[in-house]
C-alpha cells in the first residue's frame, strides 16, 4: 500500500507482553479530507489502533504513515501534525475557556499575541464568546465539547483525531458539535478520524468506516456499501386502485430476490433499493399500472455490525481495563507532544 492518503495503517500489529495481540495486520487508508469512522466491540482493538496512529503507542509491526510521515520515526512531528480530542474530558476546569487555549497555544510554540489571536477567533467560531471568562467548570457538556474541540485545533492540525467526542451529548449538542465538524472540514480540507459509539454518527456524517474485531478489520466501505453486503433493502411499490397484478412484471427485475402482494402494495426485497425503484416504476407503467407510491427501506448500521462482529453494538459499554491503560498513554503522549 503507497502512503498517499492523509492516514495509512499498514499491517499494524500490537502485541502486549509477548502473548496478547490486541491488532493483528490491520491495513486501510483514509484520503485527505474525509471524514473516516472507526467501529468497534470493547476489546476489539480500536483503542490501540487509535493509539498507534496518533503517536501514543510504537506498533509492535507494521507502520503508520500520518500526512506521509511513518509515525515510529517521526512522532513528534506527526503531534504537531494532528489535534485528538479525547473521550475524557481534558479541559481544565479551574482556567477560563480563554485561558484554556493560551494556554495550549503556547504548549505548542506560538507566540503570546498569536496565541491570543486564535483564541479570540475559536471562540467566537464555537459560540463561545459569552462564556469566554468564566471557569471552565461552569460550562455545560455541550460547551466544554466545544472548548476541547477549539483546544485540538488551536494549532490549525491537518488531522483531527476524535475519540467518541459527543459521548454523554444530548441530541441537540451532538448535532451542534458535528455542525462545527463539518464546517471545519469544509472550509479548510481537515482529515477527521472518528470513533463513536452512535452508530447514526457514523450513518449520516462519514464517508468511509471500518469495523474491527478481535483485532482484525472485518469490513469496510461507505455506509451504503457495508448496508449493501446485507442484500436485504426492502421497496414498497404501491399501485393505483384496480391495476392488474404486478408480481411477475416486478419479479424478472435485477436484483429483486422476492415480491409479495398486498392488495395494490408490493413488498420486494432486493440487493439495492436505489436501482431498483427507477425500474420498478418503469415496468409498472409499460405493463399499464400507474405508480402512486415508492418507499425504500435499507438495512441499519446496526444491522450491519450485528452481521460483522456477532455483537450488539451496545452504546452503554464502558472502556475496558486496556483502553483506560492506552487512554493514560496517549493523554501523557500528546501533551509531550505539545512542550
């Protein structure tokens, strides 16, 4: 695999103690301004891919490349390159929001009157301007994600690494926090690697995912591709009052693995519901039967990591004892990353 994308795992291998290997040859490659999704059982591995990504863990094999840098020979450069925003909450709650991000500017090298001016401006981009001065511990979830997301940037990375950032979030602070996401990417290109456990984040707000499982990738591709593997969208046709039996005009269609009739409705089950309706409707209507409805139902991510893992993804698992250990690691790694 050439390391042309803004993120390269190549046969990433982890083995701790000689005798558990927590990823075994895990390989892919997120281009430059996407948005990747990693998913995962507890103890599948994704902690410690993160890690080794991101510079807080050396792989025992294989390499990671960040931003066509190989992370085991450049780690602090590659810090310097990435922001990660943890699960844990990392801002320090006896500054101000604004003394937050001097601070973390000057950890990482910039100059006073640089370090006020981006401040100043991340505040205001993350509708933080009236909370500014108060303590950090004063803010509610929705605000201090906001606060450690302008933490991450405050060094304008290339790369944004997100660790189930919207955790404990209430609908409307997760959409909020994933509208300031999109923004960022749009406006300036950024890479965003993120791990969730809302499995409608990673539906609606990722161009690609990757599942792992006992330390081995298990699937990937865009959340359409992963719900196609199923082979089960399932597209209500239904008919004007009184047309003549569609089934066998239906049945012949591409795609299309059972029809059944209820009354004027038709419920066929098919590997892609988004060919299959134009030709549907097409077919109905030079067999004389007006079309006078097209509902289409895909199969969920949920669905998807069932079929995948074996397992339930279940949103209330919390980290097990070797993500808390790795988690230690990477908060030590990147603020070393910022002297």
């Amino acid at each position: 695999m050439q390391a042309s994308g803004a993120i390269v795992a190549e046969d990433l291998v982890k083995v701790y103690g000689g005798k558990v290997t927590a990823v075994d040859g895990v390989s892919f490659e997120v281009p430059h301004g996407q948005i990747f999704g990693f998913l995962g059982p507890n103890g599948a591995g994704k902690t410690t891919t993160v890690s080794m990504l991101s510079a807080g863990l050396r792989p025992t094999g294989g390499r990671a490349v960040i931003d066509g840098l190989e992370v085991s020979q450049n780690a602090e450069a590659v810090k310097r390159r990435i922001g990660v925003i943890f699960q844990e909450s990392t801002a320090d709650g006896d500054l101000t929001g604004r003394e937050n991000l001097e601070v973390a500017s000057g950890t990482y090298g910039i100059s006073r009157s640089e370090g006020h001016f981006r401040a100043k401006t991340l505040i205001e981009e993350m509708h933080l301007s009236d909370a500014a001065d108060r303590y950090a511990k004063t803010y509610s979830g929705g605000m201090r994600r906001r606060l450690e997301l302008a933490v991450g940037l405050v060094h304008r990375p290339k790369i944004l690494f997100l660790d189930e950032p919207t955790l404990g979030l209430d609908p409307q602070g997760r959409a909020g926090f994933w509208g300031f996401v999109q923004k960022l990417r749009a406006e300036t290109g950024m890479t965003v690697f993120v791990t969730t456990h809302y499995l409608d984040e990673a539906d609606t707000m990722c161009d690609r995912i990757a599942i792992i499982d006992h330390g081995k990738i298990v699937a990937r591709g865009t959340p359409n591709e992963l719900k196609d593997k199923l082979g089960g969208d399932v597209v209500t046709v239904k008919t004007a009052a009184g047309a003549s039996d569609m089934s066998e005009v239906i049945r012949p269609l591409a795609g299309v693995s059972a029809v059944q009739r209820q009354g004027d409705s038709y419920r066929v089950k098919c590997t892609s519901g988004e060919t299959l309706v134009p030709l549907a409707v097409e077919a109905c209507y030079r067999a004389g039967a007006g079309v006078t409805g097209v509902t289409v139902k895909r199969p969920s991510l949920d669905e998807v990591f069932l079929e995948f893992t074996g397992r339930e993804f279940r949103e209330e698992e919390g980290p097990t004892a070797t993500d808390k250990a790795v988690m230690m690691q990477r908060v030590r790694g990147a603020l070393q990353g910022r002297r």
